[in-house]
C-alpha cells in the first residue's frame, strides 16, 4: 500500500470515526466510489487486518506491572476503596475479544507547540498563583467571537493542578458549557467510572479539553460539532500553558480530535490508540472517547479502552490488583 493511499486511508477512517462520534449511523456513498472501493481495495489482503477493521483474538498475556516505585501513589490512590467499581463491574466475567495491538504508529507532528520543551517546575506557592492567573486569562478570553457569543461559560479545566495524569478531551458540550466543567454529562460519567476503576476519584487527576468553550451549532441547534482546525490552534496556547504548570507525568488523549489538537496529523484513533505518542517529552497514550463507548456497548471496545488504562497505570507504578487486570476479560 503506497503511503498516500495510507494517509487517504487514515483521513477516511478518521472522517468517519468523527461522524461516528457524532452519532451518525450511514453514509451516502455512489456506487461508483463503492466499486472504486472495492477494486482498490483488493491488494489489502496482504495490510494487517487491525488497521482496516477489528478482528478478534485472544487476549495476550499482559506482563505484570513492577512494585510500585515508594510514593508513586501520590495523591492518586482515592480513599475511598482501590478496587474499581461500576465501569468494569457491570461487565465482569464477559469474554474478551479485541484486537491485538497494532504496530507502533508514527503520526506527522504538525502541531507547532508539540515539541516545545517544558519550562521548569515552578515552587509551590508561585505555581498556585500562576495557576489562578491563567485561569482568570483563560474565563475571560474572547478570541473567538462567534464562540463568546454562543457560550454560556469558559470551561478551563477541573481536578488536581498537581495530578499525575491529564485527561484531555475535545471541547464541552451543550452540559459543560451550562456547568462550566469538563466531562459532567453522561460521556462525563462514564469517564468518571474509569477513573474510578483506575482505583482513582476524579479529583486527584485533572481534566480539561482541546477547546475551552462549546463549539456553536448553526441557529443553536442541538448537537456537537468538531471543533475546527483554526479554533483548535487559536485555543491550544491555553492547554499549553496549563500543562507547562501542570506537568503531569502522563497525558491520556480521548478520541481523535483530542490526539489532532495535541499531535496534528490525520491518523485515525482506530490505529492510534494504545499506542506510546509523545506531546512535549510526557508520554501521550490516545484511547477511544467516552461518548464513543456509550454508543458502542460492546465488551471488545471497553476491554481496548482498559487495557489502554492499564498501561498508564503501569506507566506512572499505580498499583495494579489482578481482578483490575482481569476486567472484560473471561472469569
Ligand atoms: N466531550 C468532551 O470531549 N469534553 C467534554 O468536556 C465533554 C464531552
């Protein structure tokens, strides 16, 4: 397969995965693109078949974590109970079938602010300050006007300024922009109920979007779009700074247009995801958004998602109990 047609590919399955995400089922396609397709599409026997679609195969053993390093559980171990609960409890005991992971994946850099080095760590008490200054910036931002003029808040961020993971998503939606925080409505959730099976609460990592205000609808109407390139670059010196002060050990991108705000670059989430990126030196793991889980309810897709989770716990020496390590897998 020649790279061009690779990275037609990639823009394609990228395009519907974000139609997917928001919620459209069907495609017109004339049928003779359709058998374009098809004729084109016939040397593919020889492409791995985990990079045009999921196939099914046992699990993998996954190597057993290290001990946890003394004092990688900082802030992150919730008081509350280590072991997780509803996301991976509802689902406990049902067989695993999901992928093998795919290939390392370079994806093209195209984001001017991805290779910027991280400034050095501010103290304690200038890192407070620091933190409520940009905050103050960012609430009061009105680059762009036709967002200013649609939003009801900024929504800059929620969670520990110290947190050891950061969860980036897209932008808010119609419940964000009302609450004036990330991920509160039922994608939200879920990402709370990962969180927690992670052995965490929310308020011990940090969450925060591509862009910081609601992308507006035509007229108002009702829905999600993507946030567009030029607002996606317009915003992005605000996620900048807050990880030059943030500084988490480990970045978890939610869906493809998070991994596009962060990297650039037209891979598909599909491809990308579980696989080690990296966002100015901090280890970037893409994964599926919640709200994409929410319309596939299907245990391969959750079992991805995990796995992905799984390696960020790995990553920063989280403790990890062999009923976390088994979950969406076979009893
Ligand atoms: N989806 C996102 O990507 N971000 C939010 O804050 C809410 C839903």
């Amino acid at each position: 397969m020649s790279a061009a047609y690779r990275q037609l590919l990639d823009a394609t399955i990228a395009h519907l995965e974000h139609l997917d995400a928001q919620g459209v089922r069907s495609v017109p396609v004339l049928p003779a693109t359709l058998a374009a397709l098809t004729k084109r599409s016939a040397p593919a026997a020889s492409v791995p078949a985990r990079a045009i679609a999921p196939v099914s195969s046992p699990a993998s053993p996954r190597p057993v974590a290290p001990a946890p390093t003394p004092g990688a559980e900082r802030r992150l171990v919730s008081p509350r109970s280590a072991e997780p609960e509803s996301f991976a409890a509802a689902f406990e005991g049902d067989a695993a079938d999901f992928a093998a992971r795919p290939a390392v994946v370079p994806i093209p850099t195209v984001n001017p602010l991805a290779d910027k080095p991280l400034p050095p760590r501010l103290d304690p008490a200038s890192k407070v300050l620091a933190f409520a200054a940009l905050q103050q910036r960012v609430l009061a931002c009105q680059q762009c006007s036709h967002l200013v003029a649609a939003r009801h808040s900024v929504v800059f961020g929620v969670g520990d300024p110290d947190a050891r993971i950061l969860f980036i998503g897209e932008a808010p939606g119609a419940d964000e922009d009302l609450a004036g925080e990330p991920f509160v409505g039922r994608a939200g959730e879920l990402l709370t109920k990962i969180i927690g099976a992670m052995g965490l609460g929310r308020e011990s990592v940090y969450i925060a979007n591509i862009l910081k205000c609601r992308p507006d609808m035509p007229g108002g109407a009702p829905g999600n779009r993507k946030p567009r390139p030029d607002e996606m670059a317009t915003c992005n010196p605000w996620l900048h700074e807050q990880i030059d002060l943030i500084q988490p050990e480990v970045l978890v991108a939610l869906g493809s247009t998070a991994v596009e705000g962060l990297l650039g670059g037209t891979v598909g989430i599909t491809r990308l995801r579980g696989k080690w990126q990296s966002y100015r030196g901090i280890p970037l793991m893409p994964t599926y958004h919640p709200a994409y889980l929410l319309r596939n309810q299907v245990i391969s897709e959750k079992r991805k998602v995990w796995e992905d989770m799984l390696e960020v716990m790995e990553k920063i020496g989280l403790p990890i109990s062999a009923r976390q390590r088994g979950y969406f897998l076979n009893p």
